[in-house]
C-alpha cells in the first residue's frame, strides 16, 4: 500500500513524519520519501523511559535520507499517567490484555501531531505522515482510522494554510497492514530495520526486554513474515 490515490503531491513537496525510532515509522518514512517528498523526520522526547529510541530515530532518519531530523523536547513525564513516563509504575510483560495498556500515553500522538501540523505549516506544505497502525497494535485510541480523519479535519480547520484552501493532508500509510505486512513493505523499500528499537524499555545499548507488548507484537511479525529477526536481545 503506498500513499493514496487522488492525494500526491508535485514531487519534492516537503512533508513532515513522526519518526519514533521504531519499525512502524522507519516504514513510513521509506514510503514517503518514495512518493518523491522531502521529508522532514520529528521526533519528541517526551520523557520516555529510554534515549534509545531517539537514538534509533536519528539513525533512521539519516539512513533513508531525510532532509531534516527535529528531536522537539516536551516533558510529558511531569504530568505523569503512563508507565513509559512514570518510573513507579512498571511496564507490563504478560502479554496483550483487554482495554488500553499502561503504557498510553496521555494525548501523546495528538501532541506530536500537533507538532508536526505546526512545522509543515511553517515549511508551506500540507503533508504529514504518522505511522499509526490499528490491526498488530495495543487498542491505543488515537491509532484509529476515525482518529486520523478526526484530526485531519480538525487541522484543515485549525491552520491558516486550510482556510486558504491549501488543505493538509494525514497520511497513515500503514494503518490497515499486519506487521508482517509492515516488514515486507519496509524490506522493499530497503529499511534497515536492525537500526530500529520497539522495546518499552530498552536498556542504553538499545537492546530489547523480549517480554513487553511492544517487543512481542514486533517478534511475532518478524515470526509471521518469514524474515529473520534483527533485534538485538539483552542477556535473560
Ligand atoms: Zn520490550
């Protein structure tokens, strides 16, 4: 699946994509920068638990050659309510449960798209790209389809740019894929995904736990995919 019909832009047109450091976004980038934009990665360190998706976030946005890489700091962790930002609460290991995990952060994509909203208006372009996925995902809200159109609407309302009739796009490309789906996509477009960290709770080298909802969702669609798995484990 590539970017909707209808939708392109000239080529070179600027766009503007959340990059978290991990495989689901270094796949979005890839599928931006082939429909010919110029891609602008953001980045917000938000207070999470690790720097190494940031890290992560850097590598990828070097390596599929974005034009800009902004890390915007915004500390979410003083409000606190979320186990990847609240250091007393831990990050849970038993696998998917019902309901919204620990480890939602509040508002947090609506933060970060807001963001992004606010750097391709600055850069005159309309295009953002956010790689929510709502088939292999924890039951996070703001990764829903009705979310994206929501907020689409909400931006083209919002910004001077919509009023204007230059009318903001919000691209998630990947939203209806499988992981397994995501990975073949991200393999076409020659995504290195050894550069990239899912894990909740990476430790500083980078290397993942193995046993939270993140590392597992991205486990089993390595497993689905019939690929080899490129994450770096740390010792048991
Ligand atoms: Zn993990």
């Amino acid at each position: 699946m590539s970017v909707p019909s209808g939708r392109m832009p000239a080529r070179g047109a600027p766009a503007v994509v959340l990059l978290s450091g991990g495989l689901d976004s270094a796949t979005v980038l890839a599928l931006a920068a082939e429909a010919g934009y110029r891609c602008h990665a953001l980045s917000l360190d938000y207070g999470q638990r690790h720097r190494a998706e940031l890290l992560a976030a850097q590598r990828v946005a070097q390596a599929l050659g974005a034009v800009r890489h902004e890390v915007v700091q915004l500390d979410l962790a003083r409000f606190g309510g979320s186990s990847l930002t609240d250091p007393s609460l831990s990050v849970p290991t038993d696998g998917l449960q019902p309901g919204i995990p620990s480890t939602y952060v509040p508002a947090r994509n609506t933060v970060m798209l807001s963001l992004a909203l606010s750097w391709a208006e600055a850069l005159g372009g309309g295009d953002l790209f956010y790689g929510a996925n709502a088939v292999d995902y924890s039951g996070y809200p703001d990764c829903r389809p009705e979310y994206v159109e929501a907020f689409e609407r909400m931006a083209n309302l919002a910004t001077r740019a919509g009023v204007e009739g230059h009318a903001i796009r919000l691209h998630a490309p990947i939203i209806r894929m499988s992981k397994a789906e995501i990975i073949r996509e991200g393999l076409r477009l020659g995504v290195d995904f050894s550069l990239t960290v899912s894990c909740y709770q990476a430790d500083a080298q980078g290397r993942a736990c193995g046993q939270c909802a993140s590392c597992r969702i991205r486990a089993a669609g390595f497993a689905s995919a019939q690929v080899a798995d490129p994450t770096r484990y740390r010792p048991a």
